[in-house]
C-alpha cells in the first residue's frame, strides 16, 4: 500500500486490502498523516473524495477496544449517519470495535435501552438525538477523545449549530476534533477558531483535486411543463445507470415519482414526508437495483454515498447555489466518471447565474 496507509497498524491495512483501497485520494493523502500526530484539523474537499476514511482511518488507528466512548460523530442526517457507521464498521472489523448509530425517526427507549446495556467505541449520530439523549442521562462524554462534525456546512444550512454548540461544550478539553466540509463559509470558520485547538491545520485540496469528474450538460426548455416528457427521455437514455433525480418539495418528489412509475420506470421517492422505515427501504431498493432512478428533495443531497450512481438530474434547480455543488456531487466519486444535467426553463435564469459565479469561484480556491 502506498503511504500513509504503510505506516498504520496491520489490522487496519488488512481492513483496507479487504476493501480495496489502493492508495489514498488526495483528502486522504492530506489529512491522515496529520491527524495521526494529533492536530485539530479543518478539512475541506468536495463531496465523494474520501472524506470520511480521511477522519475514519485515524480515529481507529488510534482507538483503545478498552478505553469506552472513544468517537463521537456528528453528521447532519440520519442516512448519512448510517452510512459513516458502516464505512467505520469495514474498516474496524479487525479491531471489532463497537460502532453504533443514533437519529431522529425511531424510538428514542430502543437508543437508551442499547446505552444502558452496554457502550458503544463510536457514536455517530445527528445533533437532536445525540443532544436528547445526553440530557436524559444515558450519553456521557468524558471518556471521548476523538469529535469529528461532518458537513459542517450542511449543519449550518439545517440550523443545528445551536445544538453543536451544546454537545461540543460538554465534550473533554483534551480531544482531537475534525471539521470537515464541502465549502468553508465564514461561519464554519468562526466555529473552527472558537473550538479548534491553537494550531490546528487547514487542509484543502488544490482546486483541480476539488473539481469532481462530472460531464455538466444545460437542457433549455420552454415551459415546466415540457420537463416530465425530456425527464423521461433522459432516464431511457440512460436505462443502464442509476439516476438521482432532484426536485424542491416533498409533493414534486411524490409526483414527479408517480409520473415516471405510470411510465414504466423502476422508480422510488425519498422525502421527508416519509417515515424511516419507507426511506430506507427506498435507499435499499436503490442501492440493491431494484429501482434505477429515485427522486429527491435534498434530504438526500448531502453526504449520500451510493455507489455506481451514474446519473444526476436536477429537475428543478436550486435557488442556493451550494446546493448544486453537492447535488451533483452524488455521481462522479472518488474518480468514477459522471454525468449531471439540469432543465432550465426562462424562470430560472436569475439562479443559474448564482451556479456559474459560484463555480467559477469554487473551482479557482
């Protein structure tokens, strides 16, 4: 294995060989060598370049299987929550270290009666629940010397820096903490200055490692009304390849995904009027293939990493451009090739030149 993946353990080198790491992607090459002399670390990367092995890979390296609540992470969503659990599970499975997951949308006695019976190495979990169950007395953190704050911008977007402020003010002086985002706005960095160590390092890809592997094509349309019929179109186009299709509210998603359903397309919704038993039965279809295309809010456009998605369509772009940037960031990963097109009708010009002039500047850092 190339470095710095040759100077971890053999435990965790066998865990990488075991899923297929070759060598690190430039996050990675950046921030573990770093991470592993234990400096505070501000890690920004655009979304699908290994972000979360970047964190993951040191945090278990230095894990103690004796030592208790070792980690606590923070990510903004419940599905991305799950998905960091099992990328830390793969690469703790030699270690066999105790990685459990908690978030809103399911009974909060089955986290407490889990956390009374036993204690997890690693938490990863959303701000509300983990805040929740702090304050009923079955979460202590004083035995945490690893907090890592995932899409620390997405959190912000969300409104949970009330409630990281609360979990990070109870947490051990001595920790090492990760903050990592897509984009660095000025509010994450205050946040860095206030709860990062003196000393702590900024890592940042060069702009051309930011720029992901996506073929960005503009369909101009005359009307809303003709993008269900060129939606199809695309998706036919590309029958082979699983799709994201994004959309504004949780209505559209219904619809848009109902529409394409009477067509004959293998098609699911996620929303957030669904329970967490249909979203992630919907994530399940999706990633398993029985569905190629599911049709989104943004609840799912941060942080999701589901392989071999080919196909990103924004259905209706957003009016924040960041937004954008991590919409088309669910193809194209960690070197995969990927394609993302968006349906612009007239009312849209205003927010398309927020995109181009954020692009521009996103891919000049």
């Amino acid at each position: 294995m190339n470095t710095p993946f040759m100077q971890l353990s053999p435990l965790l080198q066998r865990a990488l060989s075991d899923m297929g790491f070759e060598k690190p992607t430039p996050i990675q090459q950046a921030v573990i060598p770093v991470a592993l002399k234990g400096y505070d670390i501000l890690a920004q990367a655009a979304t699908g370049t290994g972000k979360t092995a970047a964190f993951g890979i040191p945090i278990i390296e230095k894990m103690d299987r004796d030592q208790g609540l070792g980690s606590l992470i923070l990510t903004p969503t419940r599905e991305l929550a799950l998905q960091v659990k099992e990328h830390l599970y793969q690469l703790s499975k030699y270690k066999k270290l105790r990685i459990w997951s908690f978030y809103g949308g399911r009974p909060v006695y089955k986290d407490i009666e889990l956390l009374t019976k036993n204690t997890p190495h690693i938490i990863v979990g959303t701000p509300g629940r983990i805040k929740d169950l702090t304050q009923r007395g079955v979460l202590a953190y004083e035995c945490v010397r690893h907090f890592v704050l995932d899409e620390a911008d997405c959190m912000l977007d969300m409104g949970f820096i009330e409630d990281i402020e609360w979990i990070i003010r109870r947490l051990p002086q001595e920790r090492q903490s990760f903050f990592l985002s897509a984009t660095i706005p000025t509010p994450i960095r205050i946040l860095a200055e206030k709860y990062l160590r003196r000393g702590y390092q900024f890592i940042r890809v060069s702009g051309e490692d930011l720029r992901p592997n996506i073929e960005e094509k503009l369909i101009k349309l005359g009307s809303s009304a003709m993008k269900i019929t060129e939606l199809e179109k695309i998706i036919r186009n590309h029958e082979h390849e699983k799709a994201i299709v994004f959309v504004k509210t949780r209505s559209d998603a219904r619809n848009v995904a109902e529409s394409l359903k009477r067509k004959g397309l293998k098609v699911v919704p996620l929303h957030g009027d669904m329970n967490q038993k249909q979203r992630e039965e919907s994530l399940r279809s999706f990633k398993e293939g029985r569905a190629m295309v599911v049709v989104a809010t943004d609840v799912a456009s941060r942080g999701l990493d589901i392989r071999g998605v080919g196909l990103v369509v924004n259905y209706q772009i957003p009016e924040d451009p960041e937004v954008y940037i991590h919409r088309i960031g669910r193809t194209g990963r960690i070197g995969s090739h990927g394609k993302a097109y968006s349906l612009i009708t007239p009312e849209d010009n205003r927010a398309l030149g927020k995109i181009k002039k954020l692009k521009r500047d996103y891919l000049q850092l």
